[in-house]
C-alpha cells in the first residue's frame, strides 16, 4: 500500500514537470524576441529638452537682434527708394523741360519766321513775352512738384520715426 501514495506523488511531479516544461517552452518562444525588441524600442533622443525660461530668454535676444537688423535695413531701403524716386522725378522734370525747350526752339524758329515776314516789333515782344512766362510757369511747376514730393518723403521719414519708437 506504501507504494501506492508514492505513485501518485511521482506522477503528479512528472505531470507538474511536464507543465513546467511546456510553460517553459511557451516562455522561450515569447522571450527570445526580447533582444530585438529591445533594440526597436529603445529610446532615442533627437531634440534635447530645455528649461522654458531659457527657451524663452533665447527667443527674446533673437528677436532683439533680428528686429534692430531688419529695422536698419528698412531704413536704408527706404532711404534708397526715396532716393530712387526723387532721382526718377528729377529725370521725368529734366525730360519735360528739354522736350518743353525742343518745343519753345521750334516755335521761335516759327516766330522768327513770322517776324522776319511782317509781324511788328510789337507783336514779336509780346510773343517773346509770353514764351517766357510759359517757361517761367514750367519752372515753377516743376518746383511746385519738387517741393510737394519733398513733403511726402519727410512725411514718410516722420512717420517711419514715431513708429520706430
């Protein structure tokens, strides 16, 4: 009868074996991935993390530096643009007044005719007369545009100034 209790406790550690076996079989298979996934899984740190106030400060001298940079190449832009444009007015002025010079010579070369055909020395003077005050009214238009663009760009440079500050 002894021999029967032993059976029974021999075969439930084989069958208790047999389970460890199997569970250990089971955990192989799960566990030999393990290397890989290790690998896959392993973090890695492509930004570096740093304090906000620091980010901020960082943030603050940049934008400093880029705002007075950008600010002084504004200036000299506009400096440029202007000069540019008064340049262009100068030249649009320069060029009405020759054509308005080309014009006046061709008219008194008509007027010379005209008086060398009959015209009375009063008529000449009067014509000459008002050739003059023509020209001297281009002349004054022109400085009348002069000085308007003038204002504008020292309107400009005013307001450029009060919105820097």
């Amino acid at each position: 009868m002894m021999a029967n209790p032993l059976d029974s406790c021999v075969s439930s550690l084989r069958s208790t074996n047999a389970l460890l076996s199997s569970s250990i079989s089971i955990l192989g298979s799960g566990v030999s991935d393990f290397p890989r996934l290790g690998k896959v899984l392993q973090t890695t740190r492509h930004f570096e993390l740093l304090p906000e106030p620091t980010l901020q400060s960082a943030q603050h001298s940049l934008l400093a530096s880029l705002t007075t940079q950008l600010n002084t190449l504004l200036t000299r832009v506009e400096n440029h643009l202007d000069k540019l444009a008064r340049r262009g007015q100068a030249l649009i002025a320069r060029t009405e007044l020759l054509e308005g010079r080309i014009g006046e010579g061709r008219a008194s070369g008509g007027a010379r005719e005209r008086s060398s055909v009959g015209m009375s020395g009063e008529g000449s003077r009067e014509a000459l007369r008002l050739k003059q005050l023509r020209g001297k009214k281009e002349r004054l238009g022109y400085a009348v545009e002069r000085l308007v663009l003038q204002a504008q760009q020292k309107e400009r440079q005013l307001r450029m100034s009060v919105a820097a500050q």
